[in-house]
C-alpha cells in the first residue's frame, strides 16, 4: 500500500484542501480515516492520515489507486506551490505488515522498548521493532481487530516477518481472510463498497466529515455532499444477513414486490457467525434494520434480512 510523508508548514492546508476530515485537529501521533472526494461528491479514495510527532503527515492510501491519488496530491502540490505555498510530497518505499488479532499485544510487546498498553486505536509511534529501527507502528488495520500496522523500511521486511511468523500464535493471512474480517466488521472495501460514484452520505461514512470542515463547506464535491445530508439520499449502504446459498457482489436485491431496489457490493460465509453476510446499497425506503429483502442467486430468489453493522463486535483498542 502507497505510504507518502507530506512536508511544509502548509501540509495541513493542503491535505484538507482534497480530504473531508479535520486534520487541523489531530494531535501528534493520532491518525484518522478520510476520505479523497471529487467535485461531484464521489470518493476517489479512502486513506489514513496521521499527523506524526516528527515535521510531516504520514499518508497511507490503497493499492489499486496509487496512480490517481499520486497524480492529485503532485497536481495539488504543484498549484499551491504556484502561489507560495510552503509543501512537498517524499514517497515512501517501506513495506507494511499488518499483525492483527487478540494475541497482537503480547507477541509486538516483546519486540519493543516501549509500552503498547499507552498506544490507542488509531495512533503511532516510531521505533525499533524486534531490532529492527525506523518503524512506524501503527494500533490499525482493516479487520475490526485489536492490531497494528507497522511500516518497515523495505530492506528488512523479511527479516521482521520472520521474526514474527516464528512466534507460535502468529499464522500468515492473505485477503481472503481480511476481506471476511472486514465485512463482518461492516468495513468498506474501496472498487466494491465504494467509489468515485457513491457519496459519503450514501455509503454511511458522514462520521468521516469534521465538523468544522461541514461548516466550511471547503473540501471537494462539499456542495453535492452536504445537500444530500439535509435532503437524505436517495439510496444507502445497509449490511444484510441471509441462509441458504452465499450472497456474492453484483447480485440483484428485490423488495416485497419482487422488483430490483438494489444490488450486492460484498458478500460472503461468516466463518464467525456461520451464515451469510452482505452489504449493498438499497433505495432508502428499504434501508431500515429488520426489514425483509429477497437476494436473487443463481435466478432464485432467497430472503435476507436488513441488519445493523458490525456483525461481529469490533475490538479496537482504547488505553485506559
């Protein structure tokens, strides 16, 4: 995943001038999740943004979309460096791993000098990981799990997944298990659950936009976005649960009378909850928990229920 370092002492000013969330606020060390919007409302991205201890903002965006989120911060860059802005862009070429789950503490704990118990959801520190310096752990990941993400300068990101995979409790994960530890979280998948056709009121994310930055109205696509928040969209993102065949994207979801109202974005077997799970998006009217649906697999069609997210409770961690 791209990891970019923003330097300049107008690097706050620039990131929220292409994101939706209120980075002014982020105190040293703490991280948030935002959103890349375009002028029609549309998420082109979402990213992490933490405001370092050190002299920039540490950026973490998706795989698939480096290429056109690079292009917007360098155009960006560029037009505010134009009228005498004070940034720049360094991009990173440290590895990630992502160690996540409820034996994560006690295995990292023994490879650092300092005290994870003092580390919350959603903040970093940089450090020496099982004799490894210049990380940058991270109490994240996109899993609902208790976990961290720690950027690891490429050279030796062999040598600490090793390291760490010779831990007994540590197993090697790909994205099938992420992505069903994701979606029982409720957790959008960026190409699937969103993109630069849905909205962040649409997609349930209007928790991702500051409340500042709503008065200021000063973020890409902020006219479509806020009108939608006064006037409700006219579609919304739901989690649906269902027995029977498993509920894949691009299935259609019908209402009682049998017509399309929506369609699948992500669905799979819950290996915790041993049924299947689903978000899509649905016409507002049908969007309520509890509210019976029809998913329509394989030209039949079997019922699915409305259900609040997460499925599973998730385990972030907040120190005491």
């Amino acid at each position: 995943m791209p990891q970019t370092r923003v330097y300049g002492r107008d690097r706050v000013r620039f990131m929220e001038s292409l994101v939706v969330g209120d980075i002014a606020e982020l105190k040293p060390g703490q991280g948030t999740l935002t959103l890349l919007t375009n002028e029609r409302g549309g998420i082109v991205d979402d990213l992490i943004v933490t405001n370092t201890s050190e002299d920039h903002l540490y950026v973490v965006s998706n795989a698939g979309c480096a290429d056109k989120d690079l292009a917007i911060m360098r155009g960006r860059v560029a037009e505010l460096q134009a009228t005498g802005s004070d940034v720049h862009l360094e991009a990173s070429d440290n590895a990630l791993l992502a160690l996540q789950g409820p034996s994560m503490a006690r295995v990292l704990q023994a490879g650092l000098s300092d005290d994870l118990a003092k580390l919350s959801f959603m903040n970093s520190i940089t450090t020496t990981v099982f004799g490894v310096p210049g990380c940058q752990v991270t109490r994240c990941g996109y899993t609902g799990e208790d976990g961290v993400e720690i950027s690891v300068p490429a050279g030796r990101a062999v040598e600490l997944a090793e390291r760490l995979l010779g831990v007994p409790d540590v197993w090697p994960a790909g994205l099938a298990a992420r992505d069903s530890l994701r979606l029982e979280a409720g957790l959008c998948l960026y190409g699937n659950d969103i993109d630069e056709t849905t909205t962040p009121v649409e997609a349930g994310l209007l928790w991702t936009l500051g409340k500042r930055r709503r008065a200021a109205m000063d973020f890409p696509g902020a006219a479509v976005i806020m009108a939608q928040v006064k006037e409700k969209p006219k579609r919304k993102r739901v989690g649906l649960t269902s027995e029977g065949p498993p509920i894949r994207p691009h299935m259609a979801i019908l209402g009682p009378e049998g017509t399309p109202v929506g369609t699948v974005t992500s669905g799979c077997p819950s290996p915790s909850l041993g049924k299947n799970i689903a978000m899509g998006y649905v016409e507002a009217a049908h969007s309520r928990a509890g509210t019976t649906l029809t998913i329509e697999v394989r030209k039949k069609q079997h019922p699915a229920l409305v259900t609040k997210m997460p499925f599973v409770p998730t385990q972030y961690y907040t120190a005491k």
